[in-house]
C-alpha cells in the first residue's frame, strides 16, 4: 500500500507551478486549436465519408463502400491523368530549382539591386493565377498571339502552343515556371546569405575555382534550402489546377488532364461526387507521400 | 322600363362590374409589394446577363428591392450553383439556367421551384405569359412544373464576310457541302485569312457540332442506344472535323467564342460559325459592320434544323423569399426590359418585342442586323434545343461527342474508331440511371 504523502507521489512546488501554467495556456489556445482541427479534420472525414458514397446524374446517393476505388484502379483516364501530372511536376520542377537556384546567384553576386528590379522579380508570383492564365492564353494564341508573331518575324516556325497535344505540357510548365522561379530564387538567396563565409574564405585561400566552389561547398550547403523549395513547390505543382484550367481545360483531348483537374470535372460538371472524393483523396495522400518522402531527404542532408 | 333596357342596364353593370374587379385586381399587383427585401442573384456573365444588369437601378428604383448579384464565368457559375444548391441553402434566390443542358438535371434534383402559379397570380398586367417562345417555354418544362422564364432566344449562325467572298468569287453557300467548297477556294485565293472558324474546344463544341449533325440528317440516339456510328453521324463528325482540320485556325482545339469572335472580329477569318448573341462582340469596334453577312446554318441531307437555346431565369426551391425573387424574374423578362435588352443586341424571346417599331427601327439601321434577326426567325420556327443527349447526364454526354470530335480534328483516330469509342462510353452513361 503506497502512503498518500510518499515522495514518488508528492510533487515538488516549482513543477506543481510549471504544470499549471502549461494547463491554463492549454486553456486559452484551447478554442484556436479546436477551430484549426475542426476546420481541417472535418471536411477530409466528410470527404472519406463521400468517397464510399455513389451519386447518379439525378443525385440519388447509395453506399458503395470501396466500388469507387475499385472503379479508380481500373479507369484509364485516372492513370493518364497520374502520368500527366507526375510528368508536368518533374518538368516544372526541374525548370524552378535550375533557374531558382541560377537567379538566386545572380541577385546574390549583384552589388546593388534597385527596389524596381526587385519589384519585378516578386510580381509573376503576385499575379493571381487566373490573371496569369488569360494572359499567356492571349500571348500564345496562335493567329493573333505576339508569341508566334516574335517566333515568325525571328524566321522560326510558329507553334500551337497550348493547343498542340505534344507541346501543351511544357508550355504549361513554362508558365508556370515564368510565374514561380522568382519565388524559388527567394527562398534560396535566403539561403545563401545564411551560409558561413569561413568556408568560401578558406576555398579562395586554397586556390579554388569559381565552379569548384559553386560545385563542392555552394551547393551541397544549399541543399536543405533547395529541398525546402522543393517541398514547397511539390505541394502547388502535384495539384497543378489554375493554368490548365483557365488556358485548356485539361484539353486538346486529355492531354493535360492532371489528377486535380480530372477531379474538379468528374465532381463539379458531372455531378459524381463520390468518385471525385476518391480521386481527390488518392491525390492527397500522393502529396502528403511525396512531402513526407522530402522531409526525410532535408534530414538527411541537413548539416 | 323596357325589357330592353333592362337587360341594357344589367349589361351594363355587369361589364362595370368586371372592369371594377379587373382595375381591382390589376391594381391588386404592386411592384413595391417587397420594398425594402433584398434578393440574390447568381448570374453568369455573358452578354445576357451584362446587358440586363446595366438596368439594375431600374429595377432598385421600381420594386425598392435591393439586388445582391454575385456574378461568375459560366463554368465557374454552374459549380457555385451545384455546391449552394447541394447544400440546399438560401444564398441563392434566383439564378440564371441553361434548360438545354442542365433543366433535366436540375429539375430531377429539385433545385427549381416550380413557376407555373406565380406565371398565373402574381405577375404584373402587362407581362404578357402568353407572348413568350411557347417552344422556349416548352423546354424549361419537366413533369408539368415550369422551371424557368426565357431570357433570350439564341443558337449558332454563320458570319461570313462579304468582302472576301467578293474577292474571291465565292457564293453564299445554299448547302452545308457549299460551306466546304467556299473554305477551299477561300484558302487558295487568300492564305492569310483563316478560311473558316468554330468551336473546337472539348466541352463547348457540341454547341455548334449539334446543328451539322441535325441538319445532315443524324440523330444522337436512336431505340435508347447512341446512334454515333450511323452513316449519317459519322458524316457529320467526319464534315465538322475535317472543316475544322483543314480550314480552321491553328490551335482551334483551344477555341471556343472569346477567341472565335476575337478571331473574326479583327478581320482575320472568312467564315465564323458561332453562338448569334455574339453580334454585339463581332461587331464592337464597327471594324465588321459593314462587310459580314449572316446566315443560319444552310440546309443538309437533313434539311435545316437550327439549334436554338434560350438563357433561363429561375427561382431556386430553397429561396426564404421565392415571392420576391419571382418579382425580379418577372421584371427581367418583361415586354419592356427585354425592348431595351433587343436593342443591345439581346434577341428576346417575345414576338411582340420583335415587331416593336423602336426595335424594328434599330434592326433596319445595319444590314447586318437585319440578316440576323431573319436568322433568328428561322431559329424560333425550326430550331431544336437538341446540343448532346436528351438524358439527364447530358453534360457529360457533351464530354464524349468532344472527345470524338477532337481526336479527329487532331487526327489521333479514324472517324471509325472515334465514333465506336464514343458510343461504347456512351452507351454506358445512358444505362446509368
């Protein structure tokens, strides 16, 4: 039998204190966390809950349990849109971490950087996407666009652009590219004004080349900044959405019907639901692998 | 007192009467009934409904109904409806409906509330109900109950310049096979000019692909099952595809009217096949006023069956305050609002508005303008509201005759092949119940 003032049991004043202040300000962020939870929890359980519903055309709902699944698995439009998705997300990251990493260099070895030029730099990303969409959508027109027309007056063929089956992807990729590098480049000028200048100083001592040091300490220090942006853009470009939708709507045919905007159709323009929560779903949990999968590689890069 | 004037007398009163009762009743409607109420509109925005808003503050000024409007791109207005709706709140009180593609979904759903008794008591006495488009009225009819009020009357008509089939030597074509052979000797006479222009974008073609379709003879479905692979089907996916391929613009898979009218407007196509309430659009700036003539589709195989569609006016089910809303609706499709409407380039579905002399003056200023209302005649007595299945998923029946159109534009598929696919997917979609 354990005496109720043994000393195991009898905590001391100072953690007695300590306790109750994690308790009251518990209390207060308790109505805050609540919210956040409420606001994240609830829709993705109502949208599993969708998931194993099953809506017809006239909005009838019956239980279906894993049929939308089932039916997901063998649905080819689901894996080309997993295709074009993962194809359009290497493309433009590659173009964003190249030009991000080069543009970040470049504003970091400039002496002096006028606010207008920074302003420049900041407002592709500023653009709402949409505006963004229009625009290109106007600048590559093929007929009346002034992308064709600099292409034809430079004596180079002119290109479909967005309505070519085969160039859609990279052109979406370019601009999204055009939108978004600047924002990489930010994050890894950060970066590199956080690096320590003891190690360039002996690099310059040691005779080292501009590529040297650029390949053997400016870039292996970068990398947990650079898989930071990584993580950042993965998350945007697995659910690349407003560009196609504004410019082609998944077209010409399907061939830039990514995940999210086969999604969008199947649930908002045919009404089914239940089977775009289980798309949905499928492209969450891709993300969520894919952020995680980062995470792990920042760990271990990390210095 | 003779009999004679006896009965004179009660003729008399009785007429007196009547006419008490009526100016009584007529007096009875009172446009300030809901002074002071605010009403919801969830608009689209499109000529009609940017044309009917400029006279917003008429109708703040005659109801003292205050008018909320949230106004949206079309697709994007259809999914804000579809998630307001789904929710069955009462965020919207009226909204704007396009019979011919959503009315059967819509009204299975329940998402209309039913117009016909309001049509019938609280409607001002100079609305004339029995004016409207009886076929347009027809359409937004489900199961007896009516759904909405037509705000227009429209469908697909060609443009054509004059000038260049001038210069040309082109005839206006009498047959859809005459449309073909003006592209290709347009195409050999002047190469900068883009021969002829339609929608080739995925999910807007049916539209204009319809009106080729019926007037060359085929039919969607035929005994319940998609007819896609019919000789006269597949003629119509093969003529539509190969004007577009081989006349059309490059990158017209992408095109639907923004960049059509656009298109034709700065004077870079010859032939455009497009929505009529486009007029306004082609002819801003004046550049194409005087040089475009204008045509329904000519005749086919199967003579002319002109797609004809009208923009609808309707209260949603879930409205608090259906009674105020249904004074808005019938406000913007009243004789006087749609007069001002017609003269901007609204064609209204109401004969009445269509003889009225300020009308008739404004139609007879531009040549033009008389061309596309004799179009529109043709469109009101012949048309069919017919764009993709007649079942209730018909818009994604429309996804699948894009699909099919498409690959033959981008030649991915035999017109074999592409009709097969076509009909295989949709045979699937109609056994879906």
């Amino acid at each position: 039998m354990v005496a109720l003032e043994s000393p195991a049991i009898r905590k001391p004043a100072e953690t007695f204190g300590q306790d109750r202040q994690r308790l009251e300000l518990a209390a207060l962020s308790a109505p805050a966390v609540l919210f956040t939870v409420g606001m994240i929890a609830f829709p993705v359980i109502y949208t599993v809950w969708l998931s194993f519903q099953s809506f017809s055309s006239t909005g009838k709902q019956s239980f279906v349990g894993l049929g939308n699944y089932a039916h997901l698995i063998s649905d080819n439009e689901f894996w080309h849109g997993l295709w074009v998705t993962l194809a359009l997300y290497l493309l433009s990251l590659v173009l964003q971490l190249v030009f991000g990493v080069w543009l970040a260099l470049v504003l970091f070895h400039a002496k002096r950087l006028s606010g207008i030029v920074r302003s420049l730099f900041i407002s592709p990303f500023m653009m709402p996407p949409v505006v963004a969409g229009m625009m290109w959508l106007v600048i590559l027109d093929p007929s009346i666009g002034a992308a064709n027309y600099i292409l034809t007056s430079l004596g180079l063929p002119p290109s479909d652009w967005l309505a070519s089956p085969t160039f859609v992807i990279p052109t979406v990729a370019l601009i999204d590219s055009w939108q978004w590098t600047p924002y990489v480049a930010l994050i890894v000028l950060g970066g590199l004004q956080s690096l320590p200048p003891s190690v360039y100083e002996a690099a310059q001592i040691d005779g080292a080349s501009p590529f040297k040091t650029f390949q053997r300490i400016t870039l292996p220090l970068l990398l947990p900044t650079i898989v930071t942006a990584t993580i950042l853009r993965s998350v945007d470009l697995l659910r690349f959405f407003d560009i196609i939708y504004i410019t082609t709507q998944g077209g010409p045919g399907n061939a830039s019907n990514t995940l999210n905007i086969y999604g969008f159709r199947v649930g908002f323009e045919f009404f089914n639901i239940g089977y775009a929560s289980a798309l949905m779903l499928t492209l969450t949990a891709i993300v969520f692998g894919a952020v995680l999968a980062f995470n792990r590689l920042r760990n271990a890069v990390a210095w | 007192m003779t009999a004679k004037s006896v009965a004179a007398g009660l003729t008399l009163s009785i007429i007196t009467a009547s006419a008490i009762v009526s100016a009584a009743h007529a007096a009875d409607f009172d446009w300030k009934k809901f002074q002071g109420k605010t009403v919801s509109f969830l608009a689209n925005n499109n000529p009609v409904s940017q044309t009917l808003l400029k006279h917003k503050a008429d109708f703040e000024k005659l109801t003292g109904i205050t008018l909320k409007v949230d106004m949206y791109q079309e697709q994007q207005m259809r999914q804000r409806l579809v998630t307001v709706m789904n929710a069955h709140s009462d965020e919207a009180d009226v909204f704007m409906t396009l019979p011919s593609r959503e009315g059967a979904q819509f009204a299975a759903a329940g998402w209309y509330a039913d117009l016909t008794p309001m049509t019938k008591n609280e409607v001002a006495p100079d609305y004339d109900y029995a004016g409207l488009s009886q076929a347009l009225l027809k359409a937004a009819t489900y199961n007896g109950k009516l759904t909405s009020m037509p705000m227009n009357i429209e469908g697909p008509v060609l443009y054509y310049r004059t000038d260049i089939f001038k210069k040309c030597g082109v005839d206006q074509p009498k047959t859809i096979g005459d449309i073909e052979a003006a592209a290709k000797k347009i195409k050999a006479c002047d190469p900068s000019i883009t021969p002829f222009v339609s929608r080739g974008l995925k999910p807007a073609l049916p539209y204009t692909f319809s009106n080729f379709l019926h007037n060359m003879g085929g039919s969607y479905m035929v005994n319940g099952k998609s007819a896609l692979c019919t000789p006269k089907d597949k003629a119509a996916l093969d003529t539509y595809s190969h004007l577009l391929r081989a006349y059309g613009p490059p990158g017209v898979v992408n095109y639907s009217f923004p960049q059509i009218s656009a298109l034709y407007r700065a004077g870079r196509a010859a032939m455009d096949f497009e929505a009529s309430n486009e007029l306004p659009t082609v002819m801003e700036g004046g550049a194409r006023l005087k040089d475009t003539g204008l045509i329904p589709l000519p005749p086919g195989d199967g003579g002319q069956v002109p797609t004809t569609i009208g923009w609808g006016i309707a209260v949603s089910a879930y409205s608090k305050q259906p009674d105020a809303a249904w004074y808005f609706v019938q406000w913007a499709t009243s004789p006087a609002v749609q007069k001002l409407m017609a003269v901007q380039g609204i064609a209204p579905p109401r004969s009445s508005v269509a003889d009225d002399p300020t009308y008739r003056k404004w139609i007879n200023e531009q040549p033009v303008r008389k061309e596309w209302q004799a179009a529109l005649d043709v469109l009101a007595s012949k048309g069919t509201s017919e764009v993709g299945y007649p079942i209730v998923a018909n818009p994604q029946s429309r996804e699948f005759i894009g699909q099919a159109v498409q690959s033959l534009i981008l030649k991915e598929k035999t017109v074999d092949q592409a009709c097969a696919d076509a009909d295989k997917a949709l045979d699937a979609l109609i056994a879906q119940k």
